[in-house]
C-alpha cells in the first residue's frame, strides 16, 4: 500500500482554524486548556484529551459551591442555617436569630459537614421599601449554584415568583418548609394528613404558575435529625458533589462537539479530491471499508488509540468500542439503511448505468460516492462524540 505523503493525523489539505469559545466565569476551562482540547482532537489523539479532563476535573473539585438559603422575612432563615450546619444559636460562627430581620446583608457561612461548601445567608424578600426585581439584583442571583428557598405558614407569591426565577435560570433548587413543629402543635388533623396538606398546597400553588414538580422538604430547626432533615443532607451531599463537575463538564462537552464539527465541516470540503486520498492513503476510492479505518485514525478512535484510552482510564476497550456505530463496515451498515443502499448490488448496478452517459453520468457516480465518504465521517465524528462523553464520566467515577 501507498505511504501516505504527510502525517495521517494533521494533513496540510483539511487542517482548520476553530475559534473554540470558553466560559471565563461559569466554568474553570481555561484559554489554554480550550486550545488543548482543539490541539488533541484536530490531531486525533483522545490520550492527550484525557490528561486535560483529568486536569479541568481537578481544578473544578476545588472550586467552591455557592448555596443560598432565601424566603420571606420571619420565615427562620438563619435559625434554619444553624440547624442545618448542626451548631446552636449560642455558637461563636452562628447566624444570628431573632423574631424581627436580623440578616442585613448576605452572610456567608462554611459548611463543615461538605467542604468546599459557601453557605450564603440572605436577607429575607418583602421589606415594603424593596420590589423583589431589586432584591434579585442586589443579592446577585445569578452567582448561586443551588437555591434553599425558605417557607413557613404559607407560600407567599413572592416565593412564587423567586421559584420562577430559579427555575428560568435552570439553577436547582429546594423547598424547605420550617416550623414544621408549631404546626404540628396546633394540629387539629392528624400528623400524616398535615404533613400530606402542606405538601400538596406547595405543589398546587407552583403548578398554577406553570413550576415544574417542586423537591420540598418539611423540616424543624429545633429538631435537625427529625422529618425531613436527614433526607435534606443526604440530598444535598450529592447535588453538591454533581454540581461541582455538571457545569464544567457541560463546558467540556460543548468545547469538543464543536471542534469535532468544525472538523468535519473542513474534512467534508476535501472529500473527493485525489490529495485527500493520498494523505488518507486509500487505495481504492470505492471502498468504504479504507475509509472507514482511514476516519478511525483520523479522529483517534482506532483500536490502537482505544486501548491507550481505555489503559488509561482503568477501563476495557471493548466498553469504548461496544458504544461505535462505527466499529467495522458491516456495523456502520447495519445501522444506516441510506448508507447500507449505497454500498449493496443495487448501486452497483447504478454505478454502472451511470457510467454510460456522458458527462451527467460521471458527475452523478462522483456525487454518490461523495455522499457515502461523507456520510460515513459523519458516523465516525458522532462516534468520537459518544467515546468522549464516556471518557468524561467515567473521569469522574
């Protein structure tokens, strides 16, 4: 077989110039980490990939989450904070509390069960001199990971419309409804039917406003390891845990798609030409099984690259490749009819007629084969998709 004139993994002909973006506040991506990306997958090589996963990942584990705990005035925000990080009103670190707004301005608190934690206390909404649009503003909404929104006695429209908020920012967040033991001392029905009517009068309320299902949680701050408290820790361990990667992994997934794309757009540009194929070092244009192993390498999803990836993530490379659409000719066939059409008798027979009318014929027989390369790279790319995505999640486990 022919030598291929130039690197397999950078030929000169389909080379491109991305202008990756990277998130510089919502993500720990860094420039040069976004051109590491584009340096390792415009040449193919997944390894190199891995290491810059591994190092983004690590660099997230140690950014910190920001959780909020807000509601209406009077509704027990800093004594619910308390409760939650297990120390008494008394404690030197504690919120204060009080029956009148003792929080002034957003307070920040560690969280010493989670660390890495910023437990963020805000003044409570409904002060008659502040609109809730100025509340939003002045408590910088937008910087918080996961929202505890705060309740008691009844669920106020203001709550309503923070719920809304929240939920428009596509942020997580809880319903926690305190003083769970006053209303349980003046009960008149029994203890389960209370627990059931709050529930679904929370629920009802959101529903009308068009909120999706609410996670709610019905709690005493006096009382931290009874009702629901136990429930609200073991949830918020692992929010917290997924919230420290969710964003930058998202970040991670977006930077390499769009590389993969704009590779495949400029790869797609030069299918058919002669120097293409020279430097793919295919030997005969009609077969799309050179092809196929030509793309594999091309996008670092060959065996021998797979076996490197999955050594070094402690992994078979049967489970990378058991996810390929693409693992052989025969696979990439089954899976697509249009391309399964293309490469059967019937088009052969095509191929034939065509071939005898002059000039349409041989532009028809180059634009079917076109179609198949090109078809084919796409199968290819959406697979290198798939692999990365799982390269990704398994960095975490």
């Amino acid at each position: 077989m022919a030598q291929p004139t130039q690197s397999l993994h950078t030929p000169s002909p389909t080379s491109f110039t991305s202008t990756v973006p990277y998130h510089k506040g919502g993500s720990i991506l860094s420039e040069s980490g976004a051109m590491n990306i584009e340096k390792a997958l415009g040449e193919g090589k997944l390894l190199d990939m891995v290491s810059v996963v591994r190092e983004t990942l690590e660099t997230a584990s140690s950014v910190p989450v920001s959780i909020a705990v807000t509601g209406d005035s009077g509704n027990g925000m800093s004594t619910f904070i308390n409760a939650l990080r297990k120390i008494g009103h008394n404690e030197e670190d504690s919120a204060p509390t009080g029956v009148v707004r003792t929080t002034q301005i957003p307070t920040c608190y560690s969280f010493s069960d989670i660390p890495n934690v910023e437990l963020w206390d805000l003044p409570g909404t409904g002060a008659a001199t502040q609109s809730l649009e100025t509340y939003l503003e002045e408590m910088q909404f937008s910087k918080y990971d996961l929202f505890i929104i705060i309740a008691s006695e009844q669920f106020s429209m203001n709550l309503v419309k923070l719920v809304k908020i929240i939920q428009g920012q596509g942020k997580r967040f809880y319903i926690v409804w305190t003083k769970l033991d006053r209303d349980l001392s003046t009960r008149v029905l029994s203890e389960e039917q209370l627990l059931q009517n709050i529930r679904e009068n929370i629920r009802e309320t959101l529903h009308k406003e068009g909120v999706c299902e609410p996670i709610i949680f019905l709690v005493s701050s006096f009382n931290p390891f009874l009702h629901d408290f136990p429930e609200l820790r073991k949830s918020l361990h692992r929010d917290i845990s997924n919230i420290g990667y969710r964003d930058h992994l998202e970040n991670l997934t977006h930077t390499c798609e769009k590389v993969i794309n704009g590779k495949v757009t400029t790869l797609q540009g030069q299918i058919g030409s002669e120097s293409f194929q020279e430097i793919l070092g295919i030997q005969n244009a009609n077969d799309l099984g050179e092809f196929l192993n030509a793309y594999h390498r091309l996008f670092g999803v060959d065996d021998d690259s797979l076996q490197e990836v999955a050594q070094s993530m402690g992994k078979p490379r049967e489970e990378y490749k058991a996810i390929m659409k693409s693992q052989d000719l025969h696979t990439a066939l089954a899976w697509d009819w249009a391309l399964s059409w293309m490469n059967c008798n019937a088009a052969s027979y095509l191929y034939s007629v065509l071939s005898y009318i002059p000039i349409l014929g041989t532009t028809g027989i180059h634009y079917l084969k076109w179609w198949s390369q090109g078809h084919l790279l796409e199968i290819v790319a959406e697979d290198t998709k798939t692999i990365l995505k799982k390269i990704l999640a398994d960095a975490i486990i």
